[in-house]
C-alpha cells in the first residue's frame, strides 16, 4: 500500500540553497528507506512563500499568492513510501529526524485506476 508521509515544521530557513545537499540523519535515513526498497520518492519543498493558491469560483480562476491558510506551520517536504500496512510506514515515519522536532503526516493513497493499493 502506498502512503504519503509529509514532513512538517515551523520553519523554513529560506537562505539555504533548494540544491544544499541534506543533513546527516536525513541523508542516513534515506540510504536505509531506499535500501529496504519502501522509499518511492521524496523532496525537499520551497517554503510556503512560494506558494500560488489556485481556486475555481463561477468559472473564474482566482490565484492568490502564497499559502491559502496563514499559519505557523507548513509543509517542508514529502516522501512517497510502498509499505506492508500503515505500521510499516508509521515505523519509517518514526524513524526521519524531522519527527524530532516536528510533526510528520502519514495518510495513506486512495487506489489510482486498476491500482492495487
């Protein structure tokens, strides 16, 4: 089953380059994740700032610059993980540094098509 954990904090520190490779732990926990063949993709994301919204209202597109919500929080990056079931995925997600010192979503992906999920 395929699950999408995102990675979440308070703060994105906007002066390290998007290509600045990953600390440490993190790079060690993807080496593991990809070794265990359960890490499909992951990415580090552009902070909030950078965001465009995009809504639908009577036929008109509205974009809005930025996040849609205002909060303290955001979404700082996202992985796409093949697990067993929701305990494999929450073991991996245990395991990022990020759960240290932020929380990290895990939901699981609706079957896409003749997916089986």
């Amino acid at each position: 089953m395929r699950y999408l954990m995102l990675i979440c904090g308070t703060s994105h520190d906007e002066s390290k380059p998007a290509d600045e490779p990953i600390d440490s732990a993190t790079e060690a926990w993807v080496k593991e994740m990809d070794g265990r063949g359960v890490r499909l993709m992951g990415q580090r994301l552009r902070p909030a700032s950078s965001a465009t919204t995009v809504r639908v209202q009577d036929g008109e597109v509205l974009l809005t610059d930025g996040p849609f919500a205002e909060t303290k929080e955001q979404i700082l990056g996202f992985d796409l993980l093949e697990c067993a079931d929701l305990d494999e995925a929450l073991e991996i997600a245990a395991k990022h540094p990020a759960a240290q010192w932020g929380p990290v979503e895990v939901r699981p992906l609706w079957p896409f098509g003749g997916e089986e999920n």
